[in-house]
C-alpha cells in the first residue's frame, strides 16, 4: 500500500491529467490519463492487486502487473509516493476504468521535465537580482 509523499511533493490536476512536482529536485512530471487515474487510487490506498484486476479488462493480468510494477518503482525512485507499513481501508471509491483512457493504447506513462528546476529551486528572497526581480537569478548565482 501507498502514500502520496507529500512532505516531497505537490500534485494537481489539469483537465483530468496529473502534474505532480518534486519540492527537492525540482523536476515536476506529467501522467497520461490511464496512469492519472492508478496514481489516484494509488494514493487512495487501493492495493497493486486491485488495480490488476481492474485493468485486466484492457490488457492481459501479466502486462498490466507489468507495466503497474514498473510504474510503482519510478513513483517510489523519484520519491512522488511512499510505502507504507499497514493496510489502510481505501478512502475513497476506486476509479472507472473505461475505454477513454486509452488514449495511448495500454499505457502507464510519465514524464519526467526538468526545464524549470532552476527557477522552481531558486530562493525568491535570496538568490533573485534585486534590480530585475523573480525569475531572474543574481549574476554571481548563475555560476554556482
């Protein structure tokens, strides 16, 4: 069972689609809408188990226990969700699968973007030139 790390991390959703980021590396990371909706019921305390059987009517048991294995271990890599010790009853009703989410075919997929890690790192106070203001980092900081 999973948690959502949120002393790492800050999730949204746009239109159906996750953007999730990392308040430590500054990457922030984009789900298709299958995996937006096994993130949700992820964090929701689902277990890897249900979420198979859920998805076994779009792939067969094996590539879903697959894909959702790889999945959990990025989640877990990159510190967007953490494992915990006991179960814990869902806390919400699970999601519908239907076909819509399918947009990519079968596909639980991430993006990982690091474009903006600079500025979503950078010290607002501290590390901002003073005669421009936010988003521009002080000269003698470019270099560090």
């Amino acid at each position: 069972m999973y948690a959502f790390n949120e002393k790492k991390a800050f999730c949204d959703d746009v239109d159906g689609q996750l953007i999730v980021l990392n308040f430590d590396t500054g990457a922030y990371y984009s789900f298709n809408s299958l995996a937006s909706v096994v993130f949700r019921d992820l964090i929701a305390g689902y277990e890897k188990n249900e979420i198979i059987q859920a998805l076994e009517q779009f792939a067969p048991a094996a590539e879903v226990a697959q894909q959702l294995g790889i999945l959990i271990d990025k989640l877990l890599e990159k510190e967007l969700i953490v494992s915990l010790a006991e179960s814990q009853a869902p806390k919400e009703a699970m999601s519908f699968y239907n076909e819509s989410l399918l947009e990519d075919g079968f596909s639980l997929h991430i993006d990982e973007f690091m474009d903006v890690a600079d500025l979503l790192l950078m010290d607002p106070i501290h590390e901002v030139d003073p005669d421009v203001g936010w988003p521009q980092i002080r000269p003698e900081k470019l270099d560090e």
